[in-house]
C-alpha cells in the first residue's frame, strides 16, 4: 500500500512538472488607448471591440474632448492590430467537413474591402538603454504601419475594431509602453458626406453597424475596489 501511494505522488510531481515546464504563465496588464478630437469638437458614439468583447469607453468632454479605453495586454505582447471601418461586419462560418447540417460557429470577421477603411500594425519596440549602469532607464516606441487586409476581407483575431469613419482620421501616433498611439481626429470635415442631412443619415448607419458588431462581442465585465490609498481596476477573462 505504502509503495502504491509512494509511486502515485511520484507520478503526480511528475505530470506537475513536465507541465510547469510546457507552460508558461504569462501575466496580463492594461494598456490604455485615446481618441482625441479637436477642441470643441461634438464627440461622436464610437464602438471598440477587442478579442470577442465590446471595450468600455470614457468620454471626457473638458478641454480637449477625447475617448479613452483600456485592453489587456499580456506581457509578452509586442504586436497590435488595429482597424477603422464605417460599416457593419460579417461573419464567416466555420466549414465542418462530412457534416450536412447548418453551423453557426463563426470563424472570422471580415469586411467588404470596396468600402473605405484603415488597417494598421503596430509593433511595440524598446529603445536603446539610456543612462549609467546604476539608472538604466528602459523606454519603448511603437512602429506604426498601414497595410492591406486579404482580399477576403478576413480581420485578424486580436484585431482592435474601432467603428468610424476612416475620412476622419487625421494622424495616428505617439505612445509608449502603457499607451497605444493616440489617433487624431477631425469631425468637422462633413463636406465629404454631401451635405448635413447625408451627414446624419451616415452617423445613425455608423451606430446601427456598431449595434450589429456588439451584438457579437460579449460586453467586459469589470470589477473595482478601492481603498484609502489606490483604486484597483480588474477586469475579468470570462
């Protein structure tokens, strides 16, 4: 009995082990995101979804309005993606081999590619150290890159999904290890919809399109507690 026993818990330590060492424990953080307007300028609904959830937005309407949101970031993440797009979103089903019967699993996201868009990468890369030995100060810059999605339209899974219009997009940079690039925006340009009336027939499709595209993503569920001295802000996976 005491050998059996003896030779299970050896058998446990070692299934233990072999998957500490397969599997590594990446920690999560939060990094933060801002949509900047021009002073005085009305702040239009904007939708963000990320990774099958709808991304909470904070409006700040004093000095220069802007949108501010957080993602999770593991700690080993170097690379974002990042699209704007005006319209509504479809989903491709994933196809089963040998199956006859209907599916509903969806594979991707994908837009139409005639419709006007913008699509970047963006690559977190450190700087060279600066400093002595003793205070090395370790800073970071963002690579920002606009490409092309597939002909398919296909979106990229961890794809930062903004719903706007791309016309409106004037500059997108800056940022550091705890921000993604601000993007610059300029709504007063409505000379491109026509006229005012087309304008507005334009923001109620954008927000029927961001209703569309939510109703695929899960909203994030967040928790805070605070105490006398720090607010902890946690949002959970599930």
């Amino acid at each position: 009995m005491k050998k059996t026993k003896k030779f299970f818990y050896k058998s446990l330590s070692l299934i233990f082990a072999i998957f500490s060492t397969s599997h590594t424990i990446v920690g999560q953080s939060l990094l933060g995101g801002t949509l900047q307007f021009a002073k005085n300028a009305p702040l239009n609904g904007i939708s963000i979804c990320h990774c099958g959830k709808k991304i909470i937005t904070q409006n700040h309407e004093i000095s220069i309005p802007k949108i501010t949101y957080e993602i999770p970031k593991s700690s080993e993440q170097s690379i974002f993606y990042m699209l704007i797009y005006p319209k509504e979103l479809t989903a491709s089903v994933k196809q089963f081999p040998n199956q006859e019967e209907q599916q509903n699993t969806i594979e991707y996201l994908k837009i139409n590619p005639k419709v006007p868009y913008l699509f970047y990468k963006l690559t977190l890369v450190q700087d060279d150290i600066t400093g002595s030995d003793n205070k090395q100060q370790l800073s970071y810059h963002w690579e920002i890159a606009e490409e092309l999605l597939p002909e398919t339209g296909q979106v990229p899974d961890m794809a930062i999904i903004i719903t706007y219009f791309p016309s409106f997009i004037k500059a997108i940079k800056g940022g550091n290890q705890l921000e993604l690039p601000t993007i610059y925006i300029d709504n007063s340009a409505i000379d491109c919809f026509g006229s005012e009336e087309n304008f507005e027939d334009a923001l109620i499709e954008l927000q029927l399109s961001s209703l569309n595209l939510n109703a695929l993503h899960s909203p994030t569920k967040r928790k805070t507690k605070s105490d006398s001295c720090r607010l902890l802000v946690m949002d959970a996976l599930t």
